[in-house]
C-alpha cells in the first residue's frame, strides 16, 4: 500500500532505472515494483515505499530499522524478516528466505548479502504477499527492494552525511557512541555518461555491556584468533558508472566493497529469567547480573565477532528501439564471506565458549528481458533469468561444560587422554572435548526460469493482467562431518554424505484494476508463491539406520488480494485499503521428525495468513504532511504437526515424544495490530532558512517469539515515539537534532530458551536486543553542493 513519510517525491526509474522526465508532483511517489516506473497509486500491488526523505528523517540506517516505517514488516535476529507475519522459521543456510532482498534490481540469494548499512538509497520497496514473478528468483511470502540513486549525466554534485549520537545502555554507567558518515560524489565524465562515487564509514557501541573478563588467545581445533566486538563498524565502498547515448543504448555498471566487523551487536543475548534450579544462574549474580526483561548485561567471557566481506559487481546493457520495443540484461555476481563466533553458555566460565563457523558464498545471475512498448493496449515484459550459487560452510561447536581439569581426561570423558586397551578404567580413545560437533558443507544450487506479465486495456478504465513463471531448481550438497571426537556428539555422526534434490514450478498471478474516476482505482488478483527445495546441513540417521542428509521441498503460497487505492483534492490526500489472505502449503519450518527423531528443518507446516492494510496521506495545511498505516493481521499454523514442546508444556502429545500440533498458534513476528504515524511540518517562513519539527509513532501489538507460544517469550504491546527539529538551508544544508525510541522502550528482536539449560532440565529464557532496542539521542547534518 502506498506509504509513510515522503517529504518530497521519489523521482521515478523507468525498466533500467533512468530518470522519468515527466513531471511529478509533490507527494507522488513513484516505484518500480513491477519492474517499470509507474505512480504507486497506479499499481495494483499492495506496497509500501520508504523513501530517501523517509529514512533520513527518521534516521533508519539499516534494513532492520525499517519495521517502524512499514507496518506489514517485521524484523527477527540474524536479518531475518517476516512480511504479514510470514517469514523464515529456520536457522539454515542452505535454504532461501520466504521474505528476498533485491538490491538494484539482483536478487540477493542470502541474509548476510544484506547486513551493509543503507546508503546513497533512493527508496526502499516493501513488497507484501509472493514475489515470484519479476525479481529473479521466488519469494514466497514478501520483497524487500533496495533501490540505489544512479548516476546523474550533465551535474557534478556532492553530498556529506554526518551523524553523531548515542545510545543508552541500561544497567551501566558508560556511553555507547554512535558515529556514521556518508559521502556521495556524481561526476560528469562525459557528454553522455557519468560517475556516482559512494564512502560510508559507522562505528556504533552496543547498548549491551559486557561484565566478564573476555578470553585471549586461539580458538582450539580451529587455530583462529579469538576475538570479542563491542561495536560495530563498517567501512563500505561503491562506485556507479552510467553511460547512455540518444540512439538508446544505455550501459550501467555498479562495483562494491563492504568491510563489517561487529559481534555484540548482532548476539546481543543476555539472560531474561532463570528457571528453578538452574545451575548457572548464581555465577551470573556474583558477575553482576541480575536477570529481567531490562537486562542489558552480558556475562559471557568467550567472545562474540563476526567478520563480514561483503561485495560484488553488476553490469546493464540495455537497448530502446525506435518502436518503443526495450532488451536488456543484467549480470551480477554477488558474495559475502565470513567468520564468527558466539559463546553459547553466556556465563562466566568456560563451559561452551566456542561456536564457530567460517562460511564463503558465491552467486552468479543473469537476466534477459524484453519490454514491451508502454504506449499500447498490451504492455508488459517477459523474459529468462539464470541463477546460480555456491555455499562453503563449516562449523564447530564445542566445549568441556566447566568440569574440573583433573576429571576430563578419565574415563569416560577421556578428553585429552592417552588411548590404551583394555577397557575401564582405561581410555579406548581420546577425546578432543567432553561435547562437541563439527562439519564442512558444500551446497551448490542453480535455478533456470523463464517469466512475462502482461497487461491489456480493454477500456480506458479497465485493465486485465496475467504473468507466469516456470521455474526449474537443482541443489546438491556434500557433507563431510565429525572431525570433533567428544564424550557427547551433539547429533553429527562422523562420515562424508552428500546428497541431491531437484524441482519445477509453475508460478502464476492473475487479475486486474478498474478506474471508475481518475482519482479511484480498485484492483483484485489471485496468484501462486513459491520457494525453492534446500537441505539440512547435518547427516542423521534414519529409521533404517543409515545416515544421510535430508533434502527440505519446495514450500508454496496461494494468495488473494483486493485493494482500492484513492486520490484526492490535487494529490494533496491519498487513503488506500486492501484486504489479503494467502495460504502456505508445505511450509518450511524447524521441526522433529518422528522418523528421524531428531529437529531438523522440513515441511511440516501449513500456515493461513489474512488481514487487512489501510494508509492514509494528506497535506492538510501548507508545510505540514501527515502519514500513517496500519496492518490488521491474522497469521496462523493451520497444522503442525511435530512442533516442539517446552519444558513442562501441558499437551498429553509432550509427555509421549516432546512434541505437539502447534494448529492454531500464532506465527511468531505477527502482531495483531500495526501502526506507524508521522508529522512533519515545515514552517512557512519565507528567507533563506526553513525550521521544521517532525515527530513519529509506532505501535505494535503483543508477539510471542516462539512456534510453540511459550508464555516467558510473550511480550506486551510496544509503542515507539521519535523526535527531529531542525533547519533547511538555501546553501544545500540540513541540519536536525533527534531522538528516536524517546521513552526508552526495551524492545528485543528475540526470546528463546537456554539449550543448555533445559538439557539440565531448567526453563531458562535469553533474550536478543538490537541497535533500535534503546533509545537514540544525536544530531545529523547534511550538506549538498
């Protein structure tokens, strides 16, 4: 639906992203989320479009700080996100996202391609429903699209960001400092091409301290340094080339490098509440933590990092005929490389300090495309889309659980015991940790479509459209795990596997829009979602006995939408309403597999997910705008069967195998109600110097985090104000003073239990915070030359 806070309108990008020369009157906001430029009041897809304006003044500088600006969206840990309560219930990275990310018109094939900081961005598209159609490979539930400013030919033009700020850290006498500057240069190079440049460089302290001495040195088994970030830092680098002729040729090549180096910033976990019993709980109050839902104190001594490279580069080639006929194709390539590791006790003691993993990733697409002439009865563009991706992953988790050193090498630990036969009280063999699990994964993936959506008019008021998508996906994955020798293996049997899985899909939309006057459109369609077939990253042993690794199906999505988009009084007011219902088949969740008797991801979920989306728009008075939406949501497992109980959970099923049919919860990440409201009011006060003050709001209904609806993971309503004032300056300067989070909610991005605690048989809950978890005081200046 048409959204929030556009101050000044978002110039259009016609298929290739060139500047539309129509003129565009204020508040018009226009989007490519059908891959053409168009007015969003004219398309018939329900959206909302965070503009440039939009996340300046409200400071947004991530993908996760989007949720306040768009209510059908929802952030979770690891950025992830879930679109009308529907995103990806899996901690996998063989599997792709229900809710993709496209930047700049590539689709980007996992979450961490994602984790750079929002910069030099135009917009951001908040696509609802399935995306299967026309941005590369499917999206089952949502799309988040990232569209970058291009490069403008015939202007040299500059513009410098700077943001100083701070956060509050709850619990601890310290500041948590905030510095993040922008620079963007667009130089003419020729008549007919330009050059855009792009340099940001943050440095932004966790509001979460950490009040255990940390652990130096090397990170046993695999000899990497170990490391803990309290803060997080980006260096990000980009450079834009545009070259176009009047004969309609246009090239576009877009390079770029981002260096993220962060930890407690994106594990942020500390402890909520200690169940009864809990062997850990006194070593974290004597370490000065005392457990609730504002502890913002981290007892851990193992160190978090997370070492991120993130990158690559994309060309356009495009060609306009003298009939209005377009071709173009686009080749990217994309990669992220990483290391990282998380203490995973959180306690001040060595008992599972070490999770570490080092994953390097590899895509490669390319996109041929013909649009049709946009002046016609029939408009559209159809075209073939190649995707192809490699994933090199490994992971070790280890650790002796506290015991003394003088225990471990006995039997039957035998950690770093001398192996001799015969048996107790001798050791048959030594153990590298008392627990542990280790593996090397590589998974290869390539996708193959062929896609077009077309448009008739069959009226000056009425239009019918239908696009299609055949989609064939292949996967195959080679495991080799079990290097770790250990009292207790952590489910990986030791052995090389590999395995392969493939599919093809026909995706569909149909449906159309009615103009009965120029300022009222009403649209309806009915299509099919889809996400691609996956694997587990673990070898387990099935009913037979033998080990292999698991492939997960294809998950699908029916959805029904109606919408009414309206315009009124010169464009000065915009009300829209639609109304959504989708249904997920196969739903590709964590679960236990009765067979298999383990947790794994698999499909073993349908999900319903309906609701309804209202926004409205107006320019009341001179100088002042106000927007606000809203999303009226139902999300909920139909059926689910093999969903995990918690400790203690009253279903008779949870007594038998630890499991029940989650039918009926809510998914978690899906508030009932959503709403987000801003005001900006720009004083008319003639002269070289515009004061304006802007305020905002956001409300979100009570979530619960987890499948099973544990009530220690349900957290009440959450409201959200922000605050900017500040000037505009003829000479190209903006300079504000904010504050965002103004009451200092606490809000965390996730709650779940402690494994290692209900191995004890203890419910104990952890909770994640985020950079927006606190509240945010700091000035921001911009100067444009």
């Amino acid at each position: 639906m048409a959204a929030s806070a556009a101050t000044s309108p978002a110039y259009a990008q016609d298929t290739q992203g060139q500047a539309d020369d129509e003129a565009v009157s204020e508040g018009i906001i226009i989007v490519t989320a059908q891959r053409r430029a168009q007015n969003l009041q004219d398309v018939p897809v329900s959206l909302t479009a965070v503009t440039a304006d939009s996340l300046e003044s409200r400071q947004i500088n991530d993908l996760g700080g989007l949720a306040v600006a768009a209510p059908s969206l929802q952030v979770g840990a690891d950025n992830n996100f879930a679109v009308r309560g529907v995103g990806t219930l899996a901690f996998a990275n063989t599997i792709d996202t229900s809710v993709a990310l496209a930047l700049d018109d590539v689709n980007l094939g996992r979450p961490d391609l994602g984790i750079p900081l929002l910069y030099d961005v135009e917009r951001v598209e908040v696509l609802n429903g399935p995306q299967g159609l026309l941005f590369g490979k499917n999206a089952s539930a949502g799309l988040l699209n990232i569209v970058t400013a291009k490069p403008e030919i015939g202007y040299f033009s500059g513009s410098t960001e700077l943001e100083f700020a701070n956060r509050a850290t709850p619990g601890a006498d310290r500041d948590a400092p905030a510095v993040i500057a922008k620079q963007v240069v667009n130089i003419p190079v020729s008549a007919n091409s330009a050059l855009r440049l792009n340099v940001l460089y943050a440095d932004q302290s966790s509001p979460v301290t950490q009040v255990a001495t940390q652990q130096g040195g090397t990170i046993p088994f695999v000899d990497a340094p170990r490391k803990n970030y309290d803060s997080d830092q980006h260096v990000q680098l980009k450079a834009k080339y545009l070259y176009e002729t009047d004969g309609g040729f246009s090239l576009y090549l877009i390079g770029d490098y981002n260096r993220i180096r962060t930890g407690l910033n994106r594990f942020n976990t500390t402890f909520r509440e200690f169940g009864d019993g809990s062997p850990r709980e006194q070593m974290v109050l004597d370490a000065g933590v005392t457990p609730s839902d504002e502890n913002f104190l981290n007892a851990a001594d193992g160190g978090y990092y997370l070492d991120s490279d993130v990158g690559g580069a994309q060309a356009v080639l495009s060609y306009e005929f003298a009939s209005g006929f377009e071709i173009s194709n686009t080749f990217a390539w994309r990669y992220f490389d990483n290391q990282q590791n998380l203490d995973v006790d959180g306690v001040p003691a060595p008992e599972v300090n070490t999770n570490y993993s080092d994953t390097h990733y590899d895509q490669f697409s390319n996109e041929l495309r013909i649009s049709l002439p946009g002046d016609g009865p029939l408009t559209g563009q159809a075209g073939v889309y190649y995707f192809e991706s490699k994933l090199d992953t490994s992971n070790a988790l280890f650790g002796n659980a506290g015991l003394p050193g003088f225990l471990l090498p006995r039997f039957p630990f035998c950690v770093g015991a001398t192996a001799a036969p015969g048996g107790p009280p001798n050791c048959s063999r030594s153990n590298d940790f008392f627990l542990g699990r280790s593996y090397f994964a590589t998974q290869d993936a390539t996708s193959y479509a062929g896609f077009g959506q077309l448009t008739y008019e069959l009226s000056d008021t009425f239009e019918v459209f239908a696009g299609a998508r055949v989609t064939r996906d292949e996967v195959e994955l080679s495991v080799d795990q079990g290097q770790i020798k250990s009292f207790i293996g952590l489910g990986v049997l030791p052995g090389v596997f590999t395995g392969e899985t493939s599919n093809t899909n026909f995706s569909w939309k149909v449906g159309g829009q009615y103009e009965p006057t120029p300022d009222i459109m009403i649209y309806g369609f009915y299509g099919r979602g889809y996400k691609g077939p996956g694997f587990n990253t673990s070898a387990i042993a099935g009913p037979d006995g033998i080990p292999a690794v698991r492939p997960i199906d294809p998950e699908t999505s029916d959805a029904f939408e109606v919408g009414v988009k309206t315009t009124l009084f010169n464009d000065a007011v915009t009300f829209n309403v639609s109304a959504f219902r989708t249904k997920f088949d196969d739903f590709q969740v964590q679960s236990f597999n009765q067979d298999l008797l383990t947790y794994v991801v698999q499909n073993a979920a349908k999900v319903t997910t309906q609701g309804a989306e209202v926004s409205l728009s107006a320019r009341p008075v001179e100088g002042l705008t106000i927007n606000g939406s809203a999303t009226f949501l139902d999300a909920k497992f139909d059926s689910f069967a093999g969903a995990q109980c918690y400790l203690g959970q009253p279903d008779a099923s949870c007594a038998v195998d630890g499991t029940f049919d989650a039918g009926g919860n809510d998914l978690p990440l899906s508030p009932h109600l959503t709403t987000t409201m801003q005001a900006i009011y720009k004083f008319p006060v003639g002269g070289d110097i515009v004061p304006f003050i802007e305020g905002n709001w956001y409300h979100r209904s009570g979530i619960n985090y987890q499948i099973n609806a544990i009530p220690g993971a349900q957290v009440g309503p959450v409201d959200i104000f922000g605050v900017s004032f500040g000037a505009e300056l003829a000479q190209g300067i903006r300079a504000s003073l904010f504050c965002n989070n103004c009451t200092n909610e606490f809000v965390p991005v996730n709650i779940s239990t402690d494994s290692g605690e209900n191995n004890d048989g203890v419910l104990t809950y952890n909770q994640r915070f985020g950079l927006n978890s606190v509240r945010k005081i700091g000035l921001s200046v911009r100067f444009d030359y």
